[in-house]
C-alpha cells in the first residue's frame, strides 16, 4: 500500500467525467476519469518532460489496466477516439494514472 493509493480516483472524481471505453478484447464499460484536448506536460521515462499535444485520457490502471493501442472511448458529446500510445506514470499506487495518447475517429 502507497500513500498515493487512491488518489487516481479523487482526482477523476473531481476534474473528470464518465467515458465510455470499448477495449478490443472484453467488455465496454463507463470509467470515471479525466478528458483532454488541450496539451498537457508529463515525465518521461527518462525523467524529462514530454509535451503531449494530441488528446488525452487519463485512468487509473486498476480500472482500465488493459488499455492498449487500438482501444477506443467515447466522451460525454459523442466523440470517439482511438488509444494510439499508452504512457505508465512513475507513481507507485496501484491506481496511479495510465496516459492515453488518442486520435478522434468519429464524431
């Protein structure tokens, strides 16, 4: 157990919505988490900062663990969008956020 542990959660809870996610394996479901297309900063694996400039999703990976390229989620207005990256944060809760780098492929 982690200090952090559920953090993910008060975060989505707060700053977030409900998204659709459809994996490409197992069942569709709605996920309290975070939706953005305004650019956003996070850390590299290398400890620098990445710029991010597509839309993002971020979840926390206990409720989407699976979450992978291909994946797709629908936002509250009816858009769709397609997983194209999938960036693991440095934290060590075990609901720590899951980056999801997306591309929109439907409206």
């Amino acid at each position: 157990m982690s200090i952090f542990d559920g953090m993910s959660g008060i975060l989505s809870g707060i700053l977030g919505g409900t998204v659709g996610y459809v994996p490409a394996t197992g069942f569709s479901r709605q996920i309290q988490s975070i939706f953005r297309e305004a650019p956003i900063e996070v850390e590299g694996a290398d400890g620098q900062i990445v710029r991010i400039d597509a839309p993002t999703w971020r979840v926390g990976r206990d409720l989407a663990p699976e979450a992978r390229r291909g994946d797709r989620i629908t936002v509250p207005d009816g858009r769709t969008f397609q997983i194209m990256v999938v960036h693991p944060t440095g934290s060590p809760a075990s609901d720590a956020f899951l980056i999801c780098e997306l591309q929109i492929v439907g409206s």
